[in-house]
C-alpha cells in the first residue's frame, strides 16, 4: 500500500511537470518503500508479540494467585524410572491444573496387618510439578526387604483381605507447596477394594495452612 502511494505521487508529480524523474529517484523510492513496509510489518509482528506475552504474564499471576490444583490419579510403578535402581518403585502419579507445586509428598501412615503387625508407608517427594504436567510421588512400606518395601498393595491385602466385599477407606494427606512458599495439605481418601485388587482415590478437602 505504501508503495502504490509513492508511486501514484510519482506519476502525479510527472504529469503535472511534464517530465520524466531520473531512475535513480525511482530506485530511491522502492528502496524507502520497502523499507516502510518492513518496518510496518516488523511492527505489528512486535506489537503481536508482546500482546500475547502479556497474556502469558496475566495467565502466569493468575495461576500463581490460584496457587497448585493436584489430583492424585493412580497407584503404579513408575513408567519412567531416572536410575536403574529406581526401577521397581511404584507410588503415585498426581496431576496439577493450578500453578506450579514444589515440595510434593505424601505424609507417613499406617497399616495393621492381619497379624498385628502396624506398618508404616512414607513417600519419596517430588521435587515440582508444573502446570499441565503429571508427577510421580515414589510410596513405599518403611519396613521389609527391598524386594518387600514397594509391595503397597499386597500389604492392603494381608490388612484387609479378610472382608472381601467392603471398601477399606485409609486417609493420606498430600502436602506441598506453591511459588509464593505457602504450604498445602489436601485429604484424600485411599480406597482398597480386595474383590478387585484395587487402589482407588477420592478428594475430601484441600487447605492453606502456611505462609503469606
């Protein structure tokens, strides 16, 4: 557009004076009109830019104010293990649709045999999880073999196997913390249903309960 301009101003300015301009006027001409369109072109691309910068900005604080949303999926061994050693650890797989959650465990809790044994089961926390992504929270029995300490669910069926047709509810508190530094506890309920060797999850409640 901005060439055509210039270049209707040429010809008006050539048929009113009745004379043609040199070449090199033409050549000039091109050359700051290409360069016009450029920098037109540049601009609105930057202009672009930064928009949708910005709202990335806006959508960032607003997940931060919002701080981390998580839902624990599922027990399962993990499906990418970082070392070989790490290889048999099962636990689970928690997702977050809110901001960023560091810090992220499940706290200490027990189980009683069904001969009077009470077993501990502690987790190995994950160091974040971001938004949109899904972390893995290694939970294993305290006590045992190495061979012993991932078998979480075997353990439920030695506790409860006995009452085949009832759903055992255990509490499990997942803790965590935001990009702000405040700190998070969200009771689930861990349900085991020994009929179908199952470990299922069910959400209760989730509180701040530190930091500004």
């Amino acid at each position: 557009m901005t060439g055509g301009l210039l270049s209707f101003s040429i010809g008006t300015y050539e048929h009113l004076r009745r004379q043609s301009l040199p070449p090199m006027i033409y050549a000039a001409v091109g050359m700051a009109a290409f360069m016009i369109g450029a920098f037109i072109a540049w601009k609105n691309e930057h202009e672009k830019r930064e928009a949708a910068e910005e709202e990335c900005t806006k959508l960032d604080a607003q997940l931060t104010d919002k701080g981390p949303e998580l839902t624990i999926l599922r027990w399962q061994k993990v499906d990418s293990p970082n070392h070989p050693n790490d290889q048999l650890n099962h636990g689970f797989y928690i997702a977050n649709s809110g901001g960023i959650a560091y810090e992220v465990k499940i706290e200490s809790f027990g189980v009683t045999t069904s001969h009077g044994f009470h077993q501990r089961i502690s987790s190995i926390k994950a160091p974040n999880i971001p938004n949109g992504a899904k972390g893995f929270v290694a939970v294993y029995v305290e006590t045992g073999s190495p061979m012993v300490r991932w078998q979480l669910e075997e353990l439920l069926m030695d506790s409860f196997g006995a009452q085949m047709d009832q759903e055992h509810v255990i509490p499990i508190v997942l803790t965590y913390d935001d990009s702000n530094t405040r700190h998070y506890k969200a009771l689930w309920k861990l349900l085991y249903r020994p009929n179908r060797r199952e470990i299922a999850f069910e959400f209760v409640k989730r509180e701040h309960v530190s930091g500004s």
